[in-house]
C-alpha cells in the first residue's frame, strides 16, 4: 500500500503513461519492463502541470519543489521528448499554460500529475486509497484539489481523450445501474449523497437484471460504494465465487449543492445553474466546479481500472451518470454527450474490447499498440421493454424513432454477409419478426419506413399486421391504419466481392471489417464506405422529414394531438449510419456499435425532430424471448466466450 501511495498514473498526450514518484532529490526519466511506463522520480507531491515544446513551463499547487528541481524536472522531460519520443509532439493536444499570460503557438506536450491520495482531504481520499491495490495496479487517481477553496483543475483533453490502455486479451464489461431508489421516487437530486436506498420497485428491478444476467460467466464484479448501487450489486451477484471490489470513482457525479433539493427546488434557488444543467451540462457550474467535466475524467481514469485487472468477463454496477460517462470515454466522446446516451434504472449495457494482437510472447505485458477496439454491443436494456416509457433523461420523450432491424436469413444466421440483395428472411426471421410486432403493440405507430429489399419488407409487413389487429387483440378500441413507406437510401450495403463471406474472413487481426474498408475501399465494384456514408445521411434526413410531417399533420388534426412514433425497418450497416449521424459521429464510427437481426433501437427527440436526438437504447433483443440472442455474447468473435 505504501508504494500504491506514494505514485500516481498519468497521461501524456494521449497515449503514453507516466509515473510519478517521491525517490530522492532529483528527477530523472528511467525505463523499466513495460515498454509504456516511465518512472520519474520528483522531490515532494504537488499538483502540477507541465507544458513543454515552445514556451516550456512549469506551475505548482501545493508544495513546491526548489526552483532548481523544478529547472532539471524541465530539461529530464525535455531531452525525453526530443531524443526518445519525438513523434509525441506531434501528437499532442495545445492548451495554454496556467503560468504563461499568452497561449504558445507550437503543438506541445502536456503532462498532469496529481496529488497522492494519501493528502487528500476527507471520506472520498480514504476510500479511493483503499480501492488502490484491488487489481494488483497503482490505480489512476482522480484530479486533486489545487488549494482548499480553489477551483478544480481540469482538462479534459489530455484525461477524457487520453487512449484507453492497450490488452492482451478480449475483455467483456457489463455495466448495470442501480434500480429505483427511494430518492428516484421522490424526485430529488442525488448526486454522489448517500442517503438513499433501493424501493421494493427497485429490489425488483435488480432480481430481474439478475435473471437475464444469470448465464454470465463473470470473473469480478466492481461497484460504486453508495449504498443503492452496493445492494443491487449483492442481489444480481448472489451466491458467485468471483471476488466484487466496491471502487469509489464510480460513485455517481458528484453535484454539490444541488444534492438533496427536490428538482423543483433546484429550478426555485438556482435559476440560470439549474437550467444549464439541463440544457449546457458539459459548461454547467456550481461551486466553482464542473460536475460533468470531472465525471468525464473521473471515467477515463476507470477504464485503466477496469482493463488493467486480470479479469476478463466483468460486471460494473454503478449510476446514471458515471454509467453514460464509462460508455462515452471508451468509445471517445466527450461531455458533451451527457445525456444522449440513456441509462434507466437497472438498465444493462455491454462493451467488448478487442485487442490488437500484437502481443510479445516472450513477456508478460502486451507490446503498445494502440488501444483497443471497442463496441457497444447494447445500451440500456431494461427489465420491462423501453418502447412504452415516454420519458427521457427525466423529460418527456416527445417525438420518437424506432429503428427495427429484419428478422434473420440463412446468411446472417451463418455469420455470413448477405449472399443477395433480394435474400428473404428464413423461418427464424419470420418468428423475430412476429414478435417485434407483438413488442410494438405497446406503442400506437404512426407510419412505416421500410427497405426496399424484400427481408425489410416482409418485416415492416409483419408489424403493420399486427398493428391494423390492434382492435382484435383487445389492445386498441378502434383498428389503427398503418402506411409502409419504401425509402430507396435504407437499402442495405452492397456487399460487392464479399457476399455471402464469412464475416469473421474480413478483418486483419480482429481488426473490425468496417475499419478495413476504410482504409482499403470495398473490393469487386461493391459500395465504398464513403458513399454508403453519404447514402446514408440522405436517408437520415429522409427519415426525419417524415417524422416532422407526422408531427405537423397532428397539429392541424385535434384528434391525433401527441407525439408521433416511426418505425424504420431496415438492415443493421444502415442503423449503425443512421445512430452514427444522430450522434454527429465520423465514418469510423461505423464499427463503435453492433445490432442483431430482430433488434430494436429506440431515438427520442424531446425538442422536436430537428433538434438533437437522444438513444433510449440500442440492440434490444428481450422481446425475442428463447430465439434471442444472450444479453452478454460478445460481438467481436472470440470463441473463448
């Protein structure tokens, strides 16, 4: 533990992590095994920031060291960039310098060490000295405070985007909110307070998520240490063996002064704060803090925990926001995304990281490769089905897209590419079908956006029979008169050569095979990705003016007044472009998310269908009950899961 004390893990631009440590007097740069990690021992613990390159500087918080260690700390790290690393400075992010007046023109590598969690002040500093030595690691430390009353220092652009460390192994992450808390109920700001407890509601909610989790092989569990998230992590663990670790970075965000109020009393005393906490999270500020800016660091900081463990399978149970937090700083999105990425009570989410291959067998550790790939094979699936839930982030859901995938073909069921564009669906697709209608008779659907290919259609026809029944089934009084809409831009990928291929044949070294059509373009006359992209943002908007048509037609229609509901049937290249466009992603975006066939992915848009969206979940697949695929099989193909 002493040793664990006495450093702390960093980032330097991006990709390569540093140690500091209190050994003598003087700071050098030593290499030790792990090609990655470079140990520099400094004189004292301070909070510092250090920016070299042009204008190099230095500036300290707490204790200080002497003037001339400060002076040789410059030159040791200075001659490391130039004669060991120097691709580094061209890879670094600029910022300006808290000791210089004016911002540095150069590109510059930025290098922040925190303080040892043995001087923080408080329960917090206790307990995540104590979370220090669960995975045999020194673990990142979150950011210190510079001086008591002093704002927080945070940059997000050297923690959040810092690359996520490199593994050996493929590493399954299963992450769980907690359920319905007695301070969920009564609509009240929790924050990382610990004064609530789980609801019988909420007890429920657990042993559900328990039961569709109960065939998971998982190694070890992490969870928050506040109480709502450590009795839902007990009842979906129950009677394993595998070691849990509470880890207090991954208590909720933390809200200061808002914590306890009422909502309504948030609106009442705070006015202008609490409606940028709605509207401007990532800018919010209370107590000269930004909550969601420090959840983001404290999040990327996680992800070292968490893939640096020895585990592979591993359940993390936590909270709403630090749940959204760990899902964005792995696939690289900043704050800005708080919110658009829903996490409902219980709610179960899966990431599967994919390493790079490029392993020494001669040792021990991984050779750096880059960070691993990573996929969100589901957000957000709920014990009970999200598609009845008009709710969103705590706001009305308002207008809402439901994005439906075809039911199965012999190709897809082989983990094939589709042999033809005119491939029908097989018998278990007809079932996924059927049953994807019967899911969204919970909902009254307003119009159907199809493929023209002929398994999107015979989907979309499924659910519009079934909807037109409405009135048989004792769901509907009156027979609802559904419209299939054919969108040629929904048409699925042409697939070219690789028709029919086995898709795990189209990737180097697990590399996912959208990556490699980036970089390689699409062989034998298929679609490149470039203009699939581009198709599929005409479809996008295609999608969206119908969605603005339905909701401007029932507001000339008394009768129809509400939000409008579209179902888009289409194919899952497609989807993913679409959730990509939603979220103002890039092409390489494409293989950050996985859907199966018979899916549904639920996009709100509480501020109209102009305004930006926000995902409720994605791949959701309980409906399909025994034909289903488990909700922990991973998506990037290793047969040792």
């Amino acid at each position: 533990m002493a040793a664990a004390s006495s450093r702390c893990l960093l980032g330097v631009a991006d990709h390569v992590p540093l140690v500091f440590s209190k050994e003598k007097h003087h700071p050098r740069l030593r290499l030790v095994e792990n090609p990655q990690l470079w140990f520099l021992p400094l004189c004292g613990q301070s909070l510092m920031r250090l920016s070299c390159g042009s204008g190099l500087c230095t500036s300290f918080g707490v204790q200080s060291p002497p003037k001339t260690v400060r002076k040789e700390l410059c030159l040791a790290i200075e001659r490391f960039v130039k004669g060991c690393a120097p691709a580094l400075l061209a890879d670094c992010h600029t910022a300006s310098c808290r000791s210089c007046t004016s911002r540095c023109k150069n590109q510059r590598l930025k290098v922040l060490a925190e303080a040892s969690p043995s001087r923080r002040q408080g329960h917090r500093g206790a307990a995540m000295a104590s979370s220090q030595t669960l995975v045999g690691k020194p673990l990142d430390t979150s950011i210190a405070e510079a001086e008591q009353g002093e704002k927080r220092v945070v940059d997000s652009a050297i923690l959040w985007r810092r690359a996520l460390p490199p593994i050996k192994e493929a590493k399954r992450v299963v992450l769980v909110r907690h359920g319905q808390s007695t301070w969920n109920h009564a609509g009240r700001i929790q924050g990382s307070s610990n004064f609530s407890v789980l609801t019988d509601k909420g007890k429920i909610q657990a042993a559900t998520s328990r039961q569709m989790l109960s065939d998971a092989a998982f190694d070890a569990c992490f969870f928050s240490p506040l109480a709502r998230a450590k009795e839902t992590a007990e009842i979906i663990w129950g009677e394993r063996d595998a070691p849990a670790y509470p880890i207090h970075d991954l208590r909720e965000i933390d809200l200061y002064a808002f914590e306890g109020l009422y909502k309504q009393e948030g609106k009442d005393r705070f006015g202008d704060a609490y409606r940028m906490w709605q509207r401007d999270a990532k800018n919010f500020v209370i107590d000269d803090h930004f909550p969601v800016r420090e959840l983001w660091d404290r999040a990327r900081q996680c992800w070292d925990t968490i893939l640096l463990s020895e585990y592979r399978s591993i359940l993390v149970v936590a909270h709403n926001a630090v749940n959204q937090a760990l899902i964005a700083t792995a696939m690289g999105l900043g704050p800005e995304y708080f919110r658009q990425l829903l996490q409902s009570n219980c709610g179960v989410s899966v990431l599967d990281f994919k390493s790079r291959d490029n392993i020494n067998s001669s040792s021990d550790e991984p050779v750096f490769s880059g960070p691993p790939y990573v996929c969100l094979d589901r957000l957000n699936q709920t014990p009970s089905p999200p598609i009845a839930v008009r709710q969103s982030g705590g706001r009305n859901s308002g207008h809402r897209l439901l994005l439906v995938c075809n039911g199965a073909t012999d190709s897809s069921s082989r983990s094939r590419f589709p042999a033809s564009d005119e491939e029908p669906m097989n018998m278990l697709g007809v079932v996924q079908a059927r049953k994807t209608a019967e899911l969204l008779l919970d909902c009254r659907v307003d119009k159907i956006i199809c493929s023209p290919l002929a398994r999107a259609v015979q989907t979309a026809q499924a659910i519009a029979e079934i909807q037109e029944g409405a009135d048989c089934l004792g769901v509907d009084c009156v027979p609802r008169d559904i419209e299939i809409v054919k969108l040629d831009n929904l048409r699925d990928m042409d697939m070219g050569g690789w028709k029919g291929a086995l898709v795990s044949e189209h990737g180097a070294e697990g590399e996912p095979w959208q990556e490699r059509l980036l970089e390689d373009g699409m062989p034998h006359n298929g679609e490149p990705i470039t203009d699939l992209w581009n198709r599929v943002w005409d479809a996008w908007q295609g999608v969206l003016h119908h969605l603005g048509e339905a909701s401007s037609s029932s507001a000339n229609d008394v009768t129809e007044v509400g939000p409008k509901t579209l179902v888009v049937v289409g194919h899952e290249t497609v989807h993913l472009g679409m959730i990509a466009r939603c979220l103002k992603l890039s092409p390489t975006a494409l293989s950050l998310f996985h859907l199966d066939t018979g899916s549904v992915s639920v996009i709100d848009f509480p501020d109209g269908p102009t305004a930006e969206g926000i995902v409720r979940c994605l791949n959701y697949t309980a409906h399909l009950g025994r034909w289903a695929v488990p909700i922990t099989r991973t998506a990037v193909g290793d047969e040792d899961f």
